[in-house]
C-alpha cells in the first residue's frame, strides 16, 4: 500500500486560500456545467481542485487537465463559494517546465519577445505587405477606398491599433475590413512598424513576465507615437 | 494591475466601444437590408462572462447592439451571454495540438448553434471564429448554419460610405509617398 501523503502547507506550490481550492464545498456545479469534463480522463474541475486541496497538485500541473481546460469560467461563475478556479488552473499552467509547454504556446511567446510578433514576420516584409494592400483597397471592385494607405508609425494619431499576426501571415485580407472601417469613419490611426503584435500567449502559456512585457510594449509604441487613444487587441 | 498609469495617459477603447461610437455618432452608416438572415452572437469567455469576473461588466449588450445595427433578424442561443458555452477554442486551445478534445468540448457549441437556427454567426474573436468556421462546421451538423463572420466583419460588409474626396486623396497620397520614402517601402508595378 502507498504511504500516506502529508500536506507540507507551508510549501504549498499553489497557495490556499479561502478563495482557492480550500473553500471548496465538493458539490459539483463545477464540473457539472463544464464542457471540459471527463475530456481528460479522470478529470473534471472539481477533482482538479480537490487534488491541490488535497496535497496533489504535481499530479495536476503534469496532466493534461489544466492545457484541454479553456480557462473559460463557466464554473467559476457558477461556483456558491467562490473558488477562484480560473486563476488556480492557470497558475498549473504557470507551474508547468517551459519546456514542456504545449506547442506552440511557449515557442510562440518566445519568438514574440525576441522578434516582436509570436510568427517571427519581419518589419520589412509587414511593411510591404500593408503598402500592397494598401494599393488593393483603393482599387477594390466592391468597396473602392481610394486616399487610402496604411500610416505607419504616425505621430500624434487618435487611435494606435495592434495586429494578430496570423492574419499578416495567413489571412491578410482580413486585416481590411478594419480598415474599410476606418476609411469609412475618416479616423487618424496608426500601427507601429514594430513590437505591432496583438496577442498576448504568454496569457495562455503561463508566462507572467512576457505576458507583461507585452502589455508594456503596446504602452511603449502609444507613448513613443504620442497617441491619444489606444484599441485595446481582440 | 501592471501599468494604472496607461489610464491617465490614454483613453483606452475595447472595439465594442469604438463601434458603437462610430455608429452612436453617425461617423459610419450602416445598411442593414445586407444582412437579411437569421443571425446569432457568440459571447467569447474574455468579453464575456471573465470580464464580468474580473471588472465588474461585460461587453454583450454592446456586441448584440452593433450587431443589430447591421442584421434584421437575430436569435439567443440558449444559457444567454453569461453561461454561454466556450466555442472550445479559449486559452490557446486553438493553437495546441490536443485536436480531439477541443473538437468534443465544441460539440457543445455547435449544437447550440444549430437550436439557434441560424444562417449567420457572429463572432468577436478570433480564435472563436476559427473555431467556429474551421473546426466545428468540418466535424458537426449544425443546422442552417452557413457562414461565421467577426463583428468588425459584419460592420465593415455593411458599410455605406461615399468615397472621399479629391482633396482628401490627394492629402492622403502626399502623407503615403512621404511615410513609404521614410520606410524605404517600394512598390512594383506602381
């Protein structure tokens, strides 16, 4: 028979508190309004949050259970004693070894700390990109945009906005219907020619510390361009 | 909170906000007979239920408003904005490999859809309209389902503008050649 495990509540990994795992009253709301149950065998939010209740986080943070959970908080929201299990699920994520990170969540935050967008575009090639579509929208058939360009970098500018970057890589013509609306509205807008990334991973990733670094850098590109307002990403 | 002096510096919009401000404002016109079909809103868990989590509000009456500024006829899926199911995509689900779980947690979403009986789907999202329109509509039976479209989608298909005029071109292409000969951007064919 296994030995009986004993809770070291003083190194705890993830902290109890009346708000986390420790107020649970077992009933189950949780897991049963969460799509996500039994997705993972064996697992459901409730099991989740008893395990770390219960001394087992490392069995958590090493199954798949907190990754195949959305983060959605369908429970939470539910929740009659308000267990904070959105942010005791993240912090499993957090708690994960960066190398063992689900790709590509981690390499993709990586990438947009060294190279300024999660898909590692260069500024070069965006920059062209933009002016190409630029030109295409103000000879569109259906919805012709002619004055219209894409002002990079523009100082002083109402709106900055920020970019995901699968579009410029995958999907760019979906970067227009934004602009079409801009058009339309004759706002004075900008995106900044570089660190222009919308999405943040290192939300998803468990990465704290990028996750600010990228809030920092939207902050950085508004205050460098002297912009009055910023669109904050999808 | 990380940076509180962003508040003071900026004023900082969501694009729920900016829309109906543009449309509050008459800025931009709308032409609502585009968009006869029946139409539904996805409410993406961050919009949603998290922000009311985390602030106290949520932005779903603003994204219905947009979107029946543009569509004739909408329907609620049921659990209304609040309890609404995740498309299956949320916290990077999109991007991870575990496909076979992130299909199934979506089969709650499609079969809300497809009680909806909707043609349209609107999604302010991208992951959710990924989800939607790439993964669930390949696996599940969704009904009248026919097409999902982003909220700024929706509103930039329904726009009714006039185009500038001559002045306002010729100001904007003197600002282009000036930007695209700062960046050393040069176009062919052109």
């Amino acid at each position: 028979m296994q030995d009986p495990i004993s809770i070291d509540i003083k190194n705890r990994r993830i902290a109890t508190s009346p708000e986390l795992a420790d107020a649970c009253f077992t009933c189950g709301t949780c897991a049963s309004g969460c799509p996500a149950t039994n997705l993972v065998p064996g697992w459901d939010p409730r099991k989740a949050i008893r395990a770390i209740a219960l001394g087992l986080e490392q069995e958590v943070i090493d199954s798949k259970w907190p990754w195949v959970c959305t983060l959605c908080g369908r429970c939470q929201y539910a929740c009659p004693m308000g267990v904070q299990l959105i942010k005791t699920f993240r912090t499993c994520r957090i708690l994960r070894e960066r190398d063992l990170v689900p790709d590509p969540l981690h390499r993709g935050t990586m990438m947009n700390f060294e190279r300024g967008n999660n898909l590692g575009i260069p500024t070069d090639d965006f920059l062209f990109l933009l002016a190409d579509l630029g030109v295409e929208m103000e000879e569109d058939e259906k919805q012709p945009c002619p004055g219209f360009y894409v002002p990079v970098d523009k100082e002083g500018a109402n709106i900055i906005v920020t970019v995901n970057s699968k579009e410029p890589f995958a999907e760019p013509d979906d970067m227009k219907f934004w602009w079409r609306i801009f058009y339309a509205a004759k706002e004075d807008w900008t995106i900044s020619s570089t660190n222009w990334e919308g999405v943040n991973w290192g939300l998803f990733s468990g990465d704290d510390e990028n996750w600010k670094i990228q809030v920092g850098r939207v902050l950085e590109n508004a205050r460098r361009l002297k912009v009055k307002t910023i669109l904050y990403p999808e | 909170m990380w940076f509180p002096e962003a508040f003071e510096e900026f004023k900082v919009l969501s694009i729920f906000e900016l829309l109906r401000e543009y449309i509050k404002t008459g800025r931009i016109k709308l032409d609502k007979s585009k968009h006869p079909q029946l139409t539904t809103v996805h409410d993406p868990c961050n919009y949603g239920r998290k922000s009311q989590i985390s602030f106290g509000d949520h932005h779903c009456d603003n994204s219905r408003w947009i979107v029946s500024q543009c569509c004739e006829n909408m329907v609620e899926m049921i659990d209304g904005p609040l309890n609404n199911h995740c498309c299956g995509a949320g916290g990077g689900a999109w991007a991870m490999p575990y496909t076979e779980e992130r299909m199934a947690y979506g089969k709650h979403k499609a079969d809300q859809i497809k009680k909806t009986g909707a043609e349209l789907v609107i999604a302010p999202c991208h992951n959710c309209r990924d989800q939607i329109m790439k993964g669930l509509v390949e696996e599940f039976d969704m009904g009248n389902y026919k097409e999902t479209m982003y909220t700024w989608e929706l509103v930039a298909e329904s726009l009714a503008y006039e185009p500038w005029s001559e002045e306002e071109i010729k100001k904007a292409h003197a600002e282009r050649d000036a930007q695209f000969e700062r960046d050393g951007v040069e176009l062919e064919e052109w």
